[in-house]
C-alpha cells in the first residue's frame, strides 16, 4: 500500500483472494464512463419496454444495476486522482503534513482500489441474475402458446362449436399445459437458486467492502496522530517531526491487515430475531395490575366526564 513499499510492486493474493478467488474482471468496465448519462436512461427504458414480457421487468433492473456499476467505477477512478492530488498537495508543506498526507493519500488510493475490486464482485451477482432473466424469456413461448389454443378453442365454440377443429385443438392444449407445467417448475427452481445466489454474491462482497473501509479508517486517524495540531506562537519553532518510521509501518500494518482480512473473520456477524416468543415473557404481578387500576380511577374521578 505504501507507494514504494506495494502500489508499484505485484501484490501477492490476499487471504480472501484465496479462500475466495476473485472474478473476472467486468465486462462493463471502460475508460469512457461517467459521459453517457443519456444513454444510460435510454438504456433502462429500452430494457423495460422490448423483449418477451415476462422478463421485461428483470431486464430493466439488470440495466439499472449496470448504472450503478458505471457511477461505482466514476467513484473509484476519482477518489484515486483525489488521493494523488492530496499527497501532491502536501509535498510542499511542512516535513509533518507533508509526510501524513503522503500517508493518507496512500489510504485514500487504496479505498479507491477496493472500490474497483467491489466492481468486478458486483458484476458477479449481476451477471447471476441475468441466468433468471434468460429462463423467464425462453418460458415466454410457452406462456403464448397455450394461450393462443385458449383463445382458439373459445372462439370456435363460439361461432362453430360442432368444428372438429376444437378436439385437436384441445388435444393440442393438453401438451402445451405439460409442456408449459415443466418450464414453470423450472423457471421457479432457478429463480430461487441463481436468486440466493445473487444476493450472496453482492453481500458478501459489500460486507468485506465495508469491513475493508472501516480497517482504512481506522489506520487512517492513527496517522492523524502523528501530526502536532497544538498551536505555537509567532517566531516558535515546532520540533523537529520525526514520525518518518511510524507512519511508514501504519501503512504496512494497514495493508496486513486488509490482506489477511476473511470472510470467516468478518467482524460484523448478523443477528436474527424472527419471531417473539409471548411464552417467555413474565405475567405481570397483581399488585402491579392492582395499583395501576387504582391510578386510572383516581384520574377519571380528578378530570370528571369529558363532552
């Protein structure tokens, strides 16, 4: 992480990295985002209005997810010209600042690289979403079809319900039905499979996210500690800054720390509540019941009737 200690040397795969393999980079990646505003609504709107109706829907989310991704990336690429901006800014201050917004600004590149990483994982859970989309598309046809020999049999029966075209199309009707019957089962079954299997892509990514950017932080402030804020007089010379050693080692314990972090050792574990159980909870004493009616008489007889 430290500038000539890692962001210009091959890092070596972190332990979530091997534990958990990152994947390939996104396909959504470019250069030129952040200049197609317009065409990211077109985008949207042209997902939700062609393609089979039954993933219409699905479709437009997938494309509003892929704009997120794009401002995710803008967001990524300018905090890191903010963290060169701030070390070079710093260059030319006194040996203290100078050296802790070196130091930060190492932190600050370094939240911007996690960010770019998160892409690559968001595309992930996207892209699973994408395999519910294309199954509700193939089920479509089917959908159409067993309604197109509904709307045929009714409207021989009513203008020639003697038609010996209404017995095959009935036939005709039963295969569709089984035929329809399979590819829902099967559209159910993957949209819950490639679902849970969505959102774990995009939690677990966004739990170690978060979990990464608070480590950052927190090595961050100890950094700020190395800066003397107190206030000096006119003509007072401020000791000699000699944090050089303590801060260089921050940074190498920062980028330990992120490089050892694992989703076993996640900090933050959540906690459910699903149900509350009545059973468990104490009767309420007599005495207490007693006293509290005793209260409300003494209140209805002191305010009297209301109109």
């Amino acid at each position: 992480m430290h500038r000539t200690y890692s962001l210009r040397e091959q890092r070596a795969p972190t332990a979530a990295q091997l534990q958990a393999p990152p994947p390939p980079t996104s396909s959504t990646k470019s250069k030129f985002f952040g200049k197609a505003g317009i065409a990211s609504s077109f985008r949207k709107t042209v997902a939700g209005a062609t393609g089979p109706e039954l993933s219409r829907k699905l479709s437009q989310y997938i494309k509003m997810e892929k704009n997120v991704m794009r401002a995710i990336e803008i967001t990524a690429r300018e905090r890191r010209d903010v963290a060169k901006q701030l070390s070079l800014w710093g260059e030319s201050q006194d040996d203290d600042v100078s050296d802790v917004t070196d130091k930060l600004g190492v932190l600050i590149y370094e939240i911007g690289e996690l960010e770019d990483q998160y892409i690559d994982k968001y595309d992930q859970y996207r892209l699973t979403l994408k395999g519910v989309r294309d199954i509700e598309s193939s089920v479509q046809p089917s959908r159409d079809r067993k309604q197109k020999i509904t709307d045929e049999i009714a409207h021989l029966k009513y203008k020639d319900p003697e038609s010996p075209k209404i017995h095959t199309l009935e036939q005709e009707l039963v295969r569709a039905e089984a035929e329809s019957l399979v590819a829902e089962a099967q559209l159910s079954n993957i949209t819950r499979e490639q679902l849970k299997a969505a959102f774990n892509y995009l939690f677990d990514a966004t739990r170690e996210l978060a979990e990464k950017y608070a480590l950052i932080a927190g090595y961050g402030k100890a950094v700020l500690e190395l800066l003397d804020d107190s206030s000096v007089t006119p003509g007072e010379v401020r000791p000699a800054y000699d944090g050089y050693e303590a801060s260089k080692q921050i940074i190498i314990d920062c980028e330990n720390a992120l490089a050892s972090w694992t989703l076993d050792g996640a900090a933050v574990k959540p906690t459910l509540s699903l149900h509350h159980d009545y059973e468990d909870e104490e009767p309420a004493d007599e005495s207490e019941i007693a006293d509290a009616e005793e209260e409300f008489a003494k209140h209805d007889e002191t305010n009297g009737p209301t109109a």
